[in-house]
C-alpha cells in the first residue's frame, strides 16, 4: 500500500515536470523568435534545468520501482532516446540553428517528439501508432 502511494504520488510529480517541461519549452520558443526580453531573465535559464532535472530522477525513481529498465524494455529504451533527441531538437530551436527556419523546424519537430514520448509512456509501447 505505501510502495503504492510513493509510486502514484512519483508519478504526479513525473506527469506534472512533463506538462511543465513542455510549456516552458512552447514558450521559450515563442520567446526566443520574437526577441521577448522574458529570454534574458534569470529564472528562465534555471527553472527549465530543475524541472527537467525532476523529470528525470522521476523516470528513473518509476523505472526502478516497477522493475523495469530502459535497454531492457523496449518501451522505456524508446523514452530515453526520445528525451535525447528532444533536449538536442531544443538545443537547435533554442541556440543552435543557424536560421529562423531551422530554428522553427526543431522546436516543432520537439513537440512532434515530445507528444511521441507521451504515447510510448500511455501505451507502454514503443510503436504506439501500430496496434
Ligand atoms: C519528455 C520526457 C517524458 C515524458 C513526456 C514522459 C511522460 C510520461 C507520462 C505522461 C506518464 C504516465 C503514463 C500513464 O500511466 O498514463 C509517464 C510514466 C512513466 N514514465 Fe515517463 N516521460 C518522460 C520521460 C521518461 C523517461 C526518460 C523514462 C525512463 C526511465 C520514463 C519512465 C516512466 C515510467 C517508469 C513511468 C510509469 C509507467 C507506469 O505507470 O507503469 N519517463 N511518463
């Protein structure tokens, strides 16, 4: 039973650091393209880096309470390449993209990503488009 709370209450936090993550992100990028002065305030170059650092321990405070374990399950091996290919799709909306374009694409490919992250994470599945 406390196993159990200590999970659901792990995963709010889990979900809440996702939901977070994403609409920091959404809004660093609308942000950043429209030259806002919000980019070069303090707390938004700390709190992103706390909550996806929250994140992160979640997930894996998750993948060891279920015993389950990214390259050892398909699905939770998808999360993780997924979260890479998120943070590098941001790094190139948010810094490194040469162009607007460029920067444009990435940041829509990350949500492309991240709402590919969330599926796998439902459906436990890596291929959650095929059933
Ligand atoms: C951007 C990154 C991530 C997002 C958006 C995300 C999203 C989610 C969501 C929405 C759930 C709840 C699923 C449900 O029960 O309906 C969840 C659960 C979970 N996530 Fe993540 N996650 C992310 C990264 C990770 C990573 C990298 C790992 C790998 C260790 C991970 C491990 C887990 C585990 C173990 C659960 C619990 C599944 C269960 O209820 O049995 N997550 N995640």
């Amino acid at each position: 039973m406390e196993v159990f709370l200590s999970f659901m209450l792990i995963k709010h936090i889990h979900i809440t650091c996702a939901v977070l993550s994403y609409t920091l992100f959404f809004l660093r990028g609308i942000w950043s393209f429209n030259g806002s002065p919000i980019m070069r305030q303090r707390w938004i170059r700390v709190v992103p880096h706390v909550v996806d650092t929250l994140l992160l321990v979640s997930a894996l405070t998750l993948a060891f309470t279920i015993r389950q374990y990214p390259f050892v399950d398909a699905w939770l091996t998808a999360k993780v390449f997924g979260l890479l290919l998120y943070i590098g799709l941001g790094f190139v909306a948010l810094k490194y993209g040469k162009s607007k374009t460029i920067r444009i694409s990435a940041w829509l490919a990350a949500q492309a990503v991240f709402g590919y992250i969330v599926l796998v994470a439902v459906n436990h599945n890596p291929l959650p488009f095929i059933h």
